[in-house]
C-alpha cells in the first residue's frame, strides 16, 4: 500500500500536473494541502475519471485539504482539528481508507513571527498534539500525514542565515515536532533515511530549485502499527522541476500487506 503527501499549492491550477504525478506514481492514498478553492470548485469529477474517490475541506483563496483514495471513496470522520471551534481556516481532514485512519493536515506557516501568526500556529500545533495523543493511544493504525510547515533538524534546510528569523526553524516549533515523535510516531521518512539530506519544497525565490536550496516540511508519521509495516520512503523531487509545478515535490511511503 501506497501513501503520499502532496502540497498541491492550488489543485485547479496544478490539476495537469497532479493527474501526471498519480497515473505515473498510483498511489493508493494521497493527502493534499493548499486546494486554494472553495468545496464546489473541487475537481471531483475528474480524479473520478482518473480512478480517485475523494473527500475534502476547501477554503477560498488560502488553505484546503483533501483525501484521494485509488478505486474507493474515503470514509469521513473528522474534517476540522478539534480544541477550538470559532477556527475557521480548513487545515485538517481525516477518513478511513482500506482499514487505515488517515489524517490529512496542513499546519500554519506562522510567519512573520513574532505576532499573531506565530501565536496562531503554536495554539493550533497545542491542539495537533492533543488530537495526536488520542489517535495513537487509540491503538488503531494511523498515519499522520502532511504538510507541518516545520523544519525538525537543522540538517533539514540547506546552508542559509535567509530562514533565521522564519517561523519554520524557530525552537518552539521544532519542540513541537519533537513533543509528537515523543508521543511514539515514527518519521518515516528519516526512518527509512536517517543520515541523508532531504528536502520535499523548494521555493519559487532565488533559484531555490536551481541551487537545491531545500527544506523538509512535509511529514508522513506512524503508528506503531504501521512503521512495522514500513518497507520504503522516497521524495519523488523530479516533479518539482516540472513546468508549472507546485514548490513541493510528493513524498510517499510503501507499506507492507
């Protein structure tokens, strides 16, 4: 079984490339983040034709997630993170699929910071790790997939004082990663690469992509259950350099039967 990540960065304009990424990849299950619609501009009928089901949480101009499930339709259980109901910003989603609980997030960027935004993203990281703490007591396989808009390590972003002052490396957001993986998920990307560099966005600016001036923001962690079933985690970077790409690249991880 087959699941990925994948920060669309807008599904209708990048709809071309996402319908390339899954007939040449088939994964069975994809998270996607930054739909940047509204529910009713959601290219249903479309993945339909291209063998995905699909449920999902759109948002005007910002924000968005989404489930995609090859030859089935996801099960909804859950399409807002709880802890604070007057949040109206679609960043989480959850459903079923073949016997796993798949939960699709999109963490807040957080910057600039310090300020509100920042504030915001660690009150909604506070509420991730409750959630997080509950899915995996549960006992029940669980992947928690997506874009964490966190840079765990240091190793995680190329050689650069740019990102100093940025939201994405402060320590009290890499405290939040590390509270979760203390909680008993496994990074299955590291996991399966734990001394290599990798990065999953690169952005539009400066010839990031060019000079390979990366980062690693996009996360598939696993229950117990599941990271004894892990058997292979990749990046698939060739589709950042695509022509109209978004400034992510698909990460996907393969589980055992």
């Amino acid at each position: 079984m087959k699941l990925a990540t994948f920060n669309i960065n807008n599904i209708n304009r990048r709809l071309p490339n996402l319908l390339a990424w899954l007939e040449s990849a088939t994964p069975d299950v994809v998270c996607l983040q930054e739909l940047k619609c509204v529910d009713a501009d959601f290219p249903r009928g479309t993945l339909e034709e291209a063998g995905y089901g699909a449920v999902w949480k759109g948002q005007a101009t910002w924000n968005g997630v989404a489930i995609l499930a090859r030859g089935a339709t996801p099960v909804l259980t859950r399409n807002a993170l709880p802890g604070d109901s007057s949040d109206k910003q679609s960043r989480y989603i959850e459903a079923a699929v073949e016997g796993i609980l798949v939960a699709c997030l999109y963490a807040p960027n957080g910057n600039p910071q310090p300020g509100p935004k920042f504030d915001y993203k660690l009150e909604w990281s506070e509420r991730l790790i409750a959630h997080a703490a509950e899915l995996f007591d549960s006992g029940l396989p669980v992947a928690l997939i997506g874009d964490y808009n966190i840079v765990p390590e240091p190793r995680d972003i190329y050689a650069s004082k740019s990102y100093d002052d940025n939201a994405l490396v402060q320590p009290e957001s890499r405290e939040v990663f590390a509270r979760l993986l203390a909680q008993g998920w496994t990074d299955a990307l590291r996991k399966k690469h734990p001394d290599e560099v990798i990065y999953t966005f690169w952005d539009y600016m400066r010839k990031r992509w060019e000079r390979n001036g990366g980062l690693r923001l996009d996360h598939l962690l696993l229950s117990k259950k599941l990271a004894r079933r892990l058997k292979a985690a990749e990046v698939d970077r060739e589709v950042r350099g695509e022509e109209g790409a978004s400034d992510h690249a698909p990460v996907w991880i393969e589980l055992k039967d």
